[in-house]
C-alpha cells in the first residue's frame, strides 16, 4: 500500500511529528498491520511514537508475539496503561502467554478493577466460554426508569465492550432480561426497565466450549451473548469479534489434524523449524508403521505376483483411488458433524447414503477403468475384470470406513478430524490390498 510506503519513509527520515499526525489520522487496525510489517528497534520506536490514547487500542490487534516483545521492552508504568486500557478478555489473553515473572509485575502494577477482573478470567478452563468472554458491559437494574438507564450508560460505556444490548439484573445479579439502546432512545423517560425489557433471554453457561459458543452465534445471529453461572448469574458477555477469532482457530485446528498435524497456535512464519518438525513428527511416525502393514500383505502374496507380474501396475491405482474416496467421505463427514448437522443418531441413514454413493462412483469408475484396461493397456479379460471388481469394491469399502470412523470417533469422545484422510488412506490401502489379491487369486485361478 501506497500509504504504507510513506510511512516508511517517514521513519526512514525521522520526521517524527508528521508520522505521529500521520498515525492519528488512521484506522487502529491498519495502524497494527503496519506495525507488523516492521521489525525489532523499527516496531518499539513506533509504537512509543503512538498517543497514549491510541496505544492500546493498537495494541489489542497485534498478534502476541508483538505483544509480548512490545510489553517487556515498556516500563511498569507504561506496560500497566497498557493493561489498564486493554479490554479484560484481551489482557488476559496477553498475560496467559507471558512468563509468570512479567505477569506477577504487570498485575502488582495494574489498577484495582483490572487486576480482580484479569484474576476473574483466568479462573476459567482454556477454550471454555469464561475464558474467552469480557466482563465489560452495561448492566441495568429492573426497577430503574428509562431516563436513569441512559444516564448510568453515559456513566459507564465508555469502557464497555458494546452497548448496544444492556444486561438486565435484579439485586442478586441475576439475569432477567435484555434490553437494546435504541428501544431506550425510543421509549418513554419514565418507563420501568422492567417492563420494556426482552426477557426470553438466551444465554451461555461459563464452562460451554467455545466450538459450541461460535455455533450459538451462528444459530441466533446475534453480535453478543451473555454468559452466566450455574445460578443464572450475568459474570460476562462474548462479542461477535471474539466469535470470529475462535472460529478461525477452531478451523485451523480441525485443517491441522486433518493433515496429521499436531495443532499449534503460531503462525507458520513464526513457527521454528524444530518446533514444526516436532508437531508433525509423531502423526508421520504412527503412519509410516502403520503402513508397513501393506507391505507385509503384498509379501504375503509375493508367489501370486510372482505368476502374474501384471498385477502389480494396478496397485498404485486401486490404493490412491480407495483413499481419495475414503477423503472425501470423512471431510463430507467431518465438517458436518463440526456444523452439528450430523449426530450419532444419523449412523445409519448416513451409511445407507454413502452406501449408494460409492456404488454410483465406484461403476463409473470401473467401467472407465474396463475400457481403459481392454482398449489400451490391451489386458486380458480377467485381469481387468479382476482390477475393476476390485476397483468398485474398494470404493464402497472406502467411503463406508470415511462416513463411520469419524462418527464413531465423536461417540466415544475423540475429535473426528483425526480420523481424516491420512488415517483413513493409511487403513483403506491395506483393505484395498487385501481384497485385490483375494479377487485376482480366485478369477485368475493362482496360489496366493
């Protein structure tokens, strides 16, 4: 970006003042995008060149490693303006990945309200609802009027996360109802809160996943639910900005595991070599064992092979289309039993679906493959009739293993996207094999 260039040469030419001018004018998160274009002495000076006003702000859409290197390199003072002015769920997020030196520093320095509603946060397990929720927002007595709501959102907002939708609460702060802004701009002054309120209200409980949190967004569109206790008692709410960053760390997670990756949460450019390597190591090592199980099964038919050597062409053919068929069941699968579109209970209608899906593709498949194999590869009849039977075979056998794994890794409490295509490849070769040699042996009429 042009405007982007000209900043850099700002720095570049240590015009100081009409940078700082230059970075009032714009929007925070471009002004964090630009900062992570920068690197080392370059990124701390501007980010000490920032108003107070606008640092924390900035601060908040940095990613954590600019985060970190940016707080440790500010004094007590600044780091705990930093903090002060951060939202809640944003500083707590900041201090869970800090040393506990730094975090035991900044909260000494912090103020009152922001140290007790950090210690809040922190109380919850990770990726559950009451980690990832704020505790900033307007809550509003019942018995209040109008007039008196308004006045307390004067008070109160400018340190809300959103006011749009106030938090009605009765004296033991339990959630009565909601009640939107412009219902108060529109309603009489003297009118009860209580009775203009919306009290068909819905709400998340503190320990709900947060896969389950971005579901409930999604099911009710709404831009900010409240999270209660287990006595109904408002201790935050969730945002629709958070929503959209566990959403894409739900999915990059289930992406990673798909790919027989261990999940991690740095950027790939951030990730060190070593760090990678051993993220992906274990997955690889599983499967490569696990894959000495097709070998032994082709030794096994080493005297078959032996006799009709022509066999052996096909099975790379029969194993990589027996595996992209199983993919594309347990994706299908997979993502929608990540949508909840898909439950246990559909096992069967799911199976009976898939069931004659495969046998849709593997036909067509096979009857290409006959004619390939007849008209090209000039094969005898009962090679391809052996390949192709097998070919069709495979496919059904594939997709049913792709549809049910993931199922039944979610009933007995595991993440279905480890049962994605790598697994499933892994496992589908070895039945492929199986059945290929078994068909050809008895068409074919050799020892296996």
């Amino acid at each position: 970006m042009e405007e982007f260039v000209e900043l850099k040469d700002l720095i570049d030419t240590k015009q100081y003042t009409r940078l700082r001018q230059e970075l009032a004018e714009m929007n925070d998160a471009d002004i964090a995008y630009f900062l992570e274009q920068l690197e080392g002495e370059d990124l701390l000076k501007m980010f000490r060149i920032l108003p107070k006003s606008l640092a924390a702000d900035v601060f908040s859409y940095l990613d954590i490693e600019n985060q970190q290197a940016i707080i440790t390199s500010l004094s007590d003072k600044e780091a705990a303006n930093i903090i002060n002015n951060l939202m809640a769920d944003d500083a707590t997020d900041l201090l869970e990945e800090m040393p506990a030196n730094i975090v035991k520093k900044l909260l000494a320095n912090a103020n009152a309200d922001t140290r007790r509603d950090i210690n809040h946060l922190l109380r919850y397990p990770e990726d559950s609802a009451g980690s990832v929720m704020t505790v900033e927002y307007v809550d509003l007595r019942e018995d209040i009027t109008v007039q008196q709501a308004i006045e307390r959102i004067k008070k109160i907002g400018i340190d809300s996360e959103t006011i749009n939708i106030c938090y009605v609460l009765d004296n033991k702060r339990t959630l009565k109802g909601t009640v939107a802004l412009r219902y108060l701009l529109l309603s009489d002054s003297d009118e009860v809160i209580g009775d203009i309120m919306h009290e068909n209200v819905v709400s998340i409980h503190t320990m709900m996943d947060q896969e389950e949190v971005a579901r409930q967004f999604q099911k009710y569109d709404f831009t900010s639910m409240p999270v209660v206790d287990n006595e109904n008692r408002l201790v935050g709410i969730i945002t629709v900005d958070d929503v959209v960053d566990i959403m894409q760390e739900e999915a990059t997670e289930d992406i990673e595991k798909m790919a027989a990756i261990v999940p991690s949460d740095k950027a790939y450019m951030k990730t060190g070599v070593f760090e990678i390597w051993r993220k992906r190591m274990p997955w690889l090592l599983l499967l490569m064992i696990s894959a000495t199980f097709t070998g032994s099964i082709i030794s096994s038919f080493e005297d078959a092979l032996s006799t009709c050597a022509i066999l052996v062409a096909y099975i790379p053919m029969l194993m990589d289309t027996g595996g992209n068929a199983g993919g594309q069941a347990s994706v299908t699968i997979i993502r929608g039993l990540s949508l909840n579109e898909i439950a246990f209970g559909d096992l069967f209608r799911v199976v009976w679906k898939e069931l004659r899906v495969s046998m849709l593709c593997g036909l067509s498949l096979a009857i290409a493959n006959f004619v390939k194999l007849m008209f090209f590869d000039r094969v005898g009849a009962l090679v391809a009739i052996s390949v192709c039977l097998t070919l069709l075979l495979a496919v059904i056998l594939a997709k049913l293993v792709g549809c049910t794994l993931p199922m039944l890794a979610k009933k007995i409490g595991f993440d279905p996207a480890v049962m994605a295509s790598p697994f499933i490849t892994t496992i589908v070769d070895a039945l492929s094999l199986l059945l290929y040699f078994q068909i050809a042996t008895r068409i074919l009429g050799i020892s296996g």
